[in-house]
C-alpha cells in the first residue's frame, strides 16, 4: 500500500538513513564527553568519533582530514568562507566573481559585502544556466580574490563546468570556491583534481542529520588565512570556534561513508526514475518543458514548466505528493524563482515552475502515480 503524500523535494532535505541514526545515538548518552576534554576517556572516545568522522569527509571530496572545518550548515559555511576571505585579503584585494543563479546563502552574503566595501560581480549564465570559463576568467581583475560558483544547482540541477574554472582560477592566482551542497553524495567531487580551494555542503542533503555542515579548506592555498567569524576557544585550528556536536558530526561521517559506497548506484537508480518522470509528464502533459542542462546535470532533479497555469494554485493542489517550486516565500506572496528568472524565463512561467526530486528511497510505484496524478491535477486546472 502506497503512503501518501509521496515525498519527492530531495533536494531540499533528504530523510536520515537508518545506519546515521543508529551510528548516531550512543553519542546523545553513553559516549557523552566532550571532544575538547583532553584528560579522560570520556573526551578521549569523543575526539576519536571526531578523527573518524572528518577522515569520512575527507575520503568523499578527496580532501585531507585536518582541511575539513565542521560547521551549522552550508550556509555558516558560506558565510565563512566569503567573509573570511574577504575580511583577509580587503581592501587591497575586494573583488568577487559570483552568478545570479547561486543560493540566497552566497547572493545575501555578497549583499553584505558590499555595504562594506566588496565588488561584486554577477556574470549572466546562459539558458541553461550554464556559465562558460572564458567568461569567468574574463571578468577576473587585479583586485579579484574570489570565485565562488555552485558546483550543481538546487533548483534546475545544472553542474558547472568545475575543473576548468579551477584551473584558470589557480593560473590567475584567484582562490575558488564553491557551495556543493547539492552536488556532494549525488556525483563524484574531487577538491585536488578540480583544483577547489573551499568547499561549502550539508550534512542533512545527503541522508545525513541537519544543524551539521562543513566547510573545506585548502591548507595548500591562501584559503588558510581565511578570518575566523566565531571566536572563543579557537577549536578547529581557529577556523570554528565552538563546542563540537558529536553526535550530528558521527552522523555526517557515517552518511558521507554511505555516499561513497553507493554513489554510482542511487546515482543510476535517481537518474532512471527522474527520466521516467520527466517523459511522462512531458509525453502526458501538454504545455510543460524542461528547465536546466539537460546532460549536465545531477541525475535526481527535474524541473519542469507548466506553461499557461498559476503556479502558486498549481502547488497548493499537488496534495497527494511533496515537491517544491523553488520559490522564495515572502510575507504576503510567493516571488517567482530568482534562478528561472537569471536563465530568461518570465515571472509567470518561472511561478509556473515545479522541482521534482527524487531520492534513493523514491520507488518505481511513486513514479507511476505522479505521472498520473500530476495528469489529473493539471487537466482540472485548465477546465
């Protein structure tokens, strides 16, 4: 028996996987130390949970475990990475290069920056929301610091070309950054080949627990340098100051050493479902289309257009499954999505814009009734 409503917004949180849970839970009672007391087993058997865990992270993104500097969130993530190196390097050097397509986390944080003096450059993507390294390298100054750009896109799922804009960056001897939340767990990522010197991702995006993150730094790079924007204790080489939450770091570790198991298999799974999906919709539904690259993307995510109708409506009656618009939420109405809007898409057709995502417990059954239910849904709104 199918339970609804079906759960397909993967990419806005990941449900924890059973093996972080359990992995998880002696470290809430009875491995309760303090990972910074240093003359006891009780912060011994903490601390070691710790090493285990950055050693998991690390083996993921092909990182070494002292560069990984765990975090809130992506978005604490971000936060220290751009401001870090912004309170490092300015004002002799104040110059960002970002996209319109990037998450709120880096767009508001740019914001930020510029009321204290940054330069802020927003380059145009093209309508796939695919952005070409002669473009970036174009825009890179003499006070240029940073490139920060998203490894894949939450909401159309689009990957950058990484590895070349890592290497103009490194001959350009610009430090690159770049928030892979979404990307981390679902396609194979590689800090040293792809010439990354930070790296912002989540624990809770890729079956993990939420409140836990990280933020990779390149210990070989003037990423080091970054300023620290928590201070007390000077915990994680002075990157993070904080008591550390062992028990979501043992579950990020524990979901990180998954991912890589499993990587090329939910990788196949996700991506032949998302297909079934998305030709489905488009073979059954008139007036719907694809946003995003259609290759270069992560193999889990759909967006999809339905041309014609009110999305805000369209949304509300989708009560038998979870998706997403990928809309902001303001206090009185829902804003059309600043990503569809930076690839050219109108205000009524980017409201009218649903995200599929599925994930690796997204079954062939739920595939099937949305096909027929979002059929069903979309004939009666347009009667």
């Amino acid at each position: 028996m199918m339970k609804y409503p079906i759960y397909l917004d993967y990419n806005a949180t990941c449900p924890l996987d059973e093996r972080v849970l359990k992995a998880m839970l002696p470290y809430f009672s009875e491995h309760f130390g303090n990972p910074a007391s240093r003359s006891h087993l009780f912060g011994w058997k903490a601390q070691e949970a710790i090493d285990i865990a950055r050693e998991q992270v690390a083996e993921l993104i092909h990182a070494n475990p002292k560069e990984i500097v765990f975090t809130s969130g992506a978005t604490e993530s971000n936060n220290l990475a751009l401001k870090g190196l912004f309170e490092h390097f300015s004002p002799e050097k104040n110059h960002i290069i970002t996209l319109p397509t990037e998450h709120k986390a880096i767009l508001d944080v740019c914001l930020h920056l510029e009321k204290l003096g940054a330069e802020i450059t927003l380059l145009q993507p093209d309508s796939s929301g695919m952005i070409s390294p002669e473009a970036v390298e174009k825009a890179i100054r003499p006070n240029t610091f940073l490139i920060s750009i998203m490894y894949a896109n939450n909401e159309i799922g689009t990957i950058q070309d990484i590895a070349k804009i890592g290497a103009l960056a490194k001959k350009h001897n610009v430090l690159f950054h770049t928030d892979a939340t979404q990307a981390v767990g679902k396609v194979s990522v590689d800090v040293r080949e792809e010439n990354i010197d930070l790296l912002s991702m989540s624990g809770h995006k890729l079956y993990g627990p939420k409140g836990i993150g990280v933020l990779y730094v390149n210990a070989k790079s003037d990423a080091k340098n970054l300023v620290a924007q928590m201070d007390g204790g000077r915990h994680q080489r002075g990157f993070r100051s904080g008591t550390l939450n062992v028990p979501l770091i043992v579950g990020l570790g524990k979901a990180c050493e998954i991912a890589q198991f499993e990587l090329k298999k939910v990788a196949k799974q996700t991506e032949n479902l998302r297909n079934q999906l998305e030709q489905g919709i488009l073979q059954h539904v008139a007036g719907t289309s694809i946003n995003g690259h259609i290759e270069k993307r992560l193999p889990n995510v759909s967006n999809i257009s339905f041309e014609g109708l009110d999305g805000e409506r369209l949304l509300d009656s989708f009560k038998e499954i979870a998706v997403s618009s990928g809309s902001a939420c303001t206090s009185a109405s829902i804003e059309p999505s600043h990503v569809l809007k930076s690839i050219g898409l109108s205000d009524e057709l980017a409201q009218a814009s649903i995200r599929f995502s599925v994930g690796k417990y997204t079954t062939q059954s739920d595939i099937d009734f949305t096909i027929h239910y979002v059929k069903e849904i979309v004939e009666s709104l347009k009667l």
